[in-house]
C-alpha cells in the first residue's frame, strides 16, 4: 500500500538524483496502455496521495491506540491479578447463592445486575453491581469473591460484554473515541470508513508499477522507501481490509446503516426471551434488597442452566421485574465460541427458551466472530499479537508515506501534489458506472463520502481558480 504516489518530479523541476519511474503524471499527454487499469492509474494515484496525507493522522492514532489496546489484555492480567485469581485452590467451591451474600455483606451499594461463577480453578468470581454511586452509569462495580472461602478480594470498574477493567476500559475509550464521548466516535469511524480505500488503492498502483521497480534491495532514497512502504503495504493489506470492515460494524453511522441491512435480510442478532411463564406472585421478593435471590435462587437457576449444556463461562442475569425470568448466557469469546442462553422461571427452575449459538443467522455469527477478532479475543494471545503487528504496520506505512512525500519535494517544505485532470483519460464506460459505485459507497459510509464530496467540491474551485491563472487544468 502506497500512501503517497510514487512519483518523479515532472520536466523542468530541480533534479533529484534518481531514475525517472513509470509514474510521472502526464495527464495533458495520453498514458501509453499497459492494460485495463491504465486509464484509471493517475486518478487512482491522485485519490491514494490525497486520502493518505489528509486520513493519515487519524489512522496513525487508530494504530497507536489500537496497539496500546492489543496488549491491554495480557496488562489486565498483571495489573488486577490479586483480584482475577485467588491465593490457594481448594477442594470445592461455595455455592453461587454464599458468593453472592458475601460480596453484599461488602458492598451493599446498588442491585445485582449480573453474576459470573468462577471460570476456572483459580479464577474468582464476579458479582456485578449496577447503580453504584461514583462508578459510571454505563459500567459495574465488579465485587471479586474467592470461591472457595468467600473472601472478598477486591471490586472494581467493570464495562462491557468481554468484562474490561479500568485499565483496558480506558485504552479501550482512547481507541474508539480518545476520550471524547460520541463525538470523538466520528475520529474512529472517519478512519475505518478510509482505510480500505487507502489501501485498495495502495495495492491497484504497486501491481500496476513495473517488477523492476518494486524491489528494496540495492535502493536507496526515495525508492527504497517506496519499496518498503510497498512491500509492507501489501502484505498488510488483507489485515485492513478486515479491520476496517469489521471497525465500521459498530460505529455510528455505517454501523447503523449495516444493522438495517441485517435486519431487512433476517439477519439480525436473536436473543433468548426473558419472559417467564406461570404464576409469578411474590417471586420478585428478595433475601435483601438488591441481591440476586429471587424464587428458586441462583443456585437452582445455574444447575437448570447445566442441564442444558450451558458449560462455563456463563453469565447469570436476574431477573429485572415480576414479569421476567434469569438468563443464564456463555461469555467465552475465544474459539470455539460458547454463545448459547437460556432463560429459566424464578418460580419453578424450569427452562423456559433456549438459544444456541449454532442457530443465529449466518451474518450474525459473521458479525460476532469479526467483533470478536477485531478486538483480540477469537484467537486469545495469536490474536492480540497479530493484532499488535497490523497496528505496527500501519503506522510504519504512514512514517513512510510522509517521508516519500517529502523526499518527492526536495528541498521543499512539502512534496508537490498530483496534477489535476486525471479523471479526463478514464474511458466514459468505466468512468460512468464507477461513479455510481462511489455514490452508493458513501450514502452507505457517510464518513467515506461526505469527506470525498468535500474535496471534490474544493479542489474544482482551486482547479477553476488555477485555470482562470493560466496555470493548469480546471478539473479534478
């Protein structure tokens, strides 16, 4: 992928000191046919070194914080491990119901929201408390309990389905919006909807360049820039196709726009019915307030959950009125996923709607596992490393993209843009229908056309002013 073009300073610049290339813009000369994608080349050209001097900063952000976050969770491990794991296994684990009193007895602050058993041998278990006064309305206070002795090990700030920490939750807040609440959404969304383009284009102009001029090794300067830049670029390039497609599943406004497909399509995500059956008078009444124990219990409800073949982890929801029933859902994100519910009556302990994993809709499987990739968690530490090395990538490609472009300038503050008029040397049968493909493209990614319509609009008043100077073309 080439972020700045690799282009030679045209006839009558100061020299560089390197071999003209095959990429000198021409565009008042005709561009000899070296295949279909010659016509296309320049324009191509001109849209790569644009998109990737204006969207760079902001996908240079993305990679560094999308790096920190990679890593976050082998630091969570670290950081909190007094509360993740307990001092000594035991022989047997309290039940759910004892954990539960015991993270009340400490922290009888706010309701029960969630509760997650013990995962493993030396894992503690979780008790959520939501409407905790000083913890943020959209997270939960984490209460850790050894299971084995009921000892409180410590709680704290929990946000999400995959149960970040603070510090993960704050890497995490930094990637997706640095801080800024769903305004600073619009950074991370304005950087996936771009990076495909970027990158599309970085791989349509190295396989259209000459064999010869690909290579690194006995280069210097500028072309051994390019070469690595190009190099690196396409091998990464499958990685940011991915995350930029999977980046834009859950933004703002290409988010929104692909929940729609999926929900026209009957592929939406299903969720297991909360609704209870029977007679349900009294059984909201609790031990204490708050606490998780309505009708049959926590216990009863997990031993129901088993019977289903619901193994760890599992997530415990009590129910949230008289009308509702406990769900009892897997959490595990790592392959092979655990993603089955069931929904069991507070007053009997009878199941009452089961959903696997194994019966969502194709894309909504599609959309879990890309989420779940994308944030590290599918492959565990191969992931978050592979992860690590893409975010690495990509910025190293952005380094050197800005010093191609300025190498180009020489002597410069700045390396000299692409010539206008390279959309007049693509033929009308291609130029009409790849139009229109960018016109759907950017009403489905608002990010992507918004800004692309902007700097059409503003570099046809620079090229009109230009023109009316005698000093180039008018057009794009």
């Amino acid at each position: 992928m080439s972020i700045v073009p690799p282009t030679s300073p045209p006839s009558g610049s100061a020299p560089t000191g390197e071999p003209p290339t095959d990429e000198t813009p021409q565009p008042a000369a005709p561009v000899p046919a070296r295949g279909s994608w010659a016509p296309l080349r320049p324009l191509v050209l001109r849209l790569h070194f644009y998109a990737g001097v204006f969207v760079a900063p902001f996908l240079l952000i993305a990679a560094v914080t999308g790096f920190l976050y990679a890593g976050s969770f082998q630091a969570e491990k670290i950081a909190y491990r007094d509360e993740m794991t307990v001092s000594a296994v035991g022989d047997s684990k309290l039940p759910i119901s004892e954990q539960v009193t015991a993270a009340r007895k400490a922290h009888p602050e706010g309701t029960v929201s969630a509760v997650r058993p013990s995962p493993e041998d030396d894992a503690t278990t979780r008790v959520m408390l939501s409407g905790v006064k000083g913890v943020d309305p959209t997270h939960t206070l984490a209460v850790f309990v050894d299971p084995y002795t009921g000892k409180v090990q410590g709680a704290l700030e929990q946000y999400g389905s995959s149960g970040a920490l603070p510090l993960r939750t704050w890497i995490s807040e930094l990637h997706r919006n640095l801080h800024l609440g769903e305004t600073g959404r619009l950074y991370s969304e304005f950087a996936a909807s771009w990076l495909w383009v970027i990158a599309g284009g970085g791989i349509v102009l190295w396989f259209t360049r000459r064999r010869a001029l690909r290579k690194v090794r006995g280069t210097s300067g500028r072309r051994r820039t390019l070469g690595l830049h190009g190099n690196i670029g396409v091998w990464a390039a499958a990685g940011f196709f991915f995350l930029s497609a999977t980046g834009l599943t859950w933004s703002t406004y290409a988010g929104a726009n692909i929940d729609e497909l999926r929900t026209s399509l009957g592929q939406s995500t299903p969720s297991v019915s909360s609704a209870a059956g029977g007679d349900h008078s009294g059984h909201g009444a609790s031990t204490s307030a708050g606490d998780a124990e309505h009708g049959v219990g926590l216990d009863k409800v997990l031993a129901a959950a088993r019977t289903e073949g619901l193994g760890d982890p599992v997530e415990i929801v009590p129910p949230a009125d008289e009308s509702s029933a406990y769900v009892v859902r897997q959490v595990q994100r790592s392959w092979p996923e655990k993603q089955d519910a069931v929904a069991v009556d507070p007053t009997s302990g009878e199941v009452t709607d089961v959903l696997r994993f194994a019966d969502h809709p194709f894309l909504a499987k599609l959309t879990r596992w890309g989420i779940d990739l994308h944030t590290g968690l599918l492959f565990g530490l191969a992931n978050q490393i592979a992860l690590m090395l893409l975010a690495l990538s990509l910025a190293l490609l952005i380094v050197w993209g800005y010093r191609m472009w300025w190498q180009r300038g020489r002597g410069s503050s700045f390396g000299r843009p692409i010539p206008r008029g390279a959309w007049q040397q693509v033929p009308p049968q291609i130029l009409v229908p790849g139009v229109v493909v960018v016109a759907l493209v950017g009403y489905f990614v608002p990010l992507l056309g918004i800004p692309l319509a902007g700097f059409i609009v503003a570099d046809v008043i620079l090229g009109e002013i230009a023109h009316r100077r005698g000093k180039g073309p008018a057009a794009v």
